[in-house]
C-alpha cells in the first residue's frame, strides 16, 4: 500500500514507514508494531462500538491531515502518546518522532528504554 490517490505526500511517507518497519524488524526485541491502513479500512474498523472503533474514530478526526502517524502505548489505547501529519516530514525526524514516543510509552509503563 502507497497511500491514497488523492494524497501527493503518501507515496514518500509510505516508503519511509516501511523502511522504520524494516529496521525495527531487525532488532532483538520489537517495541513497535507498524501498521497501515487505508482510510476505506479505518472507516469501516472505526464503526464497531468497541475500543478499536473508538480509537480509530478518534484518529480519523484528523482526516484531513493525512498521511498521519500515531503511535500508542499498547497497554493504553485510549489516546496516542505521539500523533502527527507525517506529509513532508524527512525520514530522520520521522524515526526521531517514532522513539520520542515509544520511549514516552515505555516511560509511562515503567519500563527502562533507555539504550535507544
């Protein structure tokens, strides 16, 4: 997936997820899980009356600003702690924007990330 048709940014943002996907793959333990979806998909995942459609929902109130990167702690999905427009961000600042939030997550769990 490439990103929509109508998005001149989703193509490029698209390469360069796959890429952080690609290095967070390689390490020894995950801290992340990377997922994409098109906004026909959240759309459709977002009208269930559970917690997933509800965070989707949410989510998607942005829907104007896309491509979007969220980043939530997996033990508390009720609000991302790293949410941004990702349309013409280089790849640096993306992976920097990435471990900002996963270590907010970790730091919220009590969990020591501090070697990268």
């Amino acid at each position: 997936y490439t990103g929509a048709n109508f998005c001149s940014y989703c193509p490029a943002a698209s390469a360069k997820i796959d890429k952080i996907a690609d290095g967070l793959a390689k390490e020894d333990s995950s801290r992340a899980v990377v997922v994409k979806i098109t906004s026909e998909t959240a759309n459709a995942l977002a009208s269930g009356n559970n917690e997933n459609g509800r965070m989707l929902r949410e989510l998607m109130s942005h829907g104007s600003m896309v491509p979007r990167l969220s980043v939530y702690n997996p033990n508390d999905l009720s609000k991302p702690v790293g949410n941004r427009t990702i349309g013409n961000v280089d790849q640096a600042s993306l992976q920097k924007h990435i471990d900002s939030s996963i270590n907010t997550a970790m730091s919220k769990d009590g969990t020591d990330n501090s070697s990268g």
